[in-house]
C-alpha cells in the first residue's frame, strides 16, 4: 500500500511538477546577446575606477600592492569596439568590485550595465559574480534588470581583450539575457548600439 501511495505522489509530481510551467514559461521569452567593451581606468586624467576601501588583510600574495578586501567603485564606459577613443560609447558599467579571496586572484563584482542610446536607451542589466582575473574567460550573473531587461535572467563572458596602459584595462563582454514577455525585441535603430549576431 504504502509503495502504491509513493508512486502515486511520484506520477502526480511528474505531471504536475516544474517540468510544465517551465516549458510554457519558455514560449514567450526573448533571447538577447549584446557585445561591447569595458574601460576600466585605474587611474590618471581618465580615471573611471577609484579605490574607496583599503583592506584591512595581509598584502595579497599575487596582486603586488593590493590586500584582501580592498573595494573600487567604477563608473567605466562601455564602447562598441576596444578603442577608448575611436569606438563609441554605448553606455556605462556602474558599480563596485572587491579582492575576495586572500590567496586567489579573485574579485566579487556587483555592477549595473546602463546602455545608453538605440533599442534599449534607458535600460539597464545587473550583473554579479566571482571574476577570477587568471582565467582566460570568466562568467558572471545576470541577476535582473529594467526597460527592456526587466526580470532577465542570463550571464556575461567577460576576458581582458587588452591592457592599454598599466591603468587601462579593457574587458570584452558578452552578454546573453533571457527576457520574458510575449512580443518580440524592439528593432535597433541605425547607428545605435544593437543585438549581437
């Protein structure tokens, strides 16, 4: 009796579990992929990145004058190429990141992508995770968004496309969101920051 009653429960979960909703939720999401370029400028005339915290840890044994905890708040440009000054800008990355492994090269990020201009003026995506700067390709969250983004979920391949300067890191970031909603993504606009391929 009691193993009749326990596949009873099972079949009933199988038919009634997430399985359905998933797939029905599924018809009508988008599925979006920008491509751009981070500037993250640690310091000079242009600087975009600004340490706030000094960590109160030990000297980080790979990273030559950080500690563990230190925290920069950056408010670095997004470009649709890797040249600073020859791509154009595309919004802004606004947030923060922090050295959170003592031993490893490891970042926590917390940033909100705010693009600027085309289909998806106005809007914004917020990414979170763990950057291990020693990877070739790291993957980040996709937590959310507004506009066009609102409740995307997702995540971002970043890597260091270059190093301008000792204080100019550039970052190539792609982005791949998952957004709900019935209707199809507003077209991009020409000239304007657009889907990637």
């Amino acid at each position: 009796m009691a193993a009749r009653v326990f596949f009873f429960f099972l079949a009933l979960a199988l038919v009634a579990g997430p399985w359905r909703p998933v797939a029905a939720a599924r018809r009508g999401e988008r599925q979006i992929h920008l491509h751009f370029y981070m500037h993250d400028i640690t310091g000079g005339p242009d600087q975009t990145a600004v340490q706030v915290v000094k960590g109160p840890g030990a000297a980080h044994p790979l990273m030559p004058g950080s500690h563990f905890g230190d925290t920069t708040v950056i408010d670095d440009p997004l470009t649709e190429g890797p040249s600073a000054s020859s791509s154009r800008l595309v919004g802004r990355a606004q947030g923060a990141y922090t050295l959170a492994s003592a031993r490893e090269p490891v970042l926590m990020v917390s940033m909100t992508v705010a693009l600027a201009g085309g289909a998806y003026n106005g809007s914004t995506i917020a990414v979170v995770g763990r950057d291990d700067v020693s990877a070739a390709v790291r993957e980040l969250a996709v937590v959310g968004g507004t506009g066009a983004f609102r409740r995307a979920t997702g995540h971002v391949l970043w890597r260091t496309a270059r190093m301008e300067s000792r204080d100019h890191m550039v970052l190539e970031l792609d982005v791949y969101a998952t957004v709900p909603g019935a209707g199809p993504a507003p077209p991009p606009r020409g000239g304007e920051l657009r889907q990637a391929a």
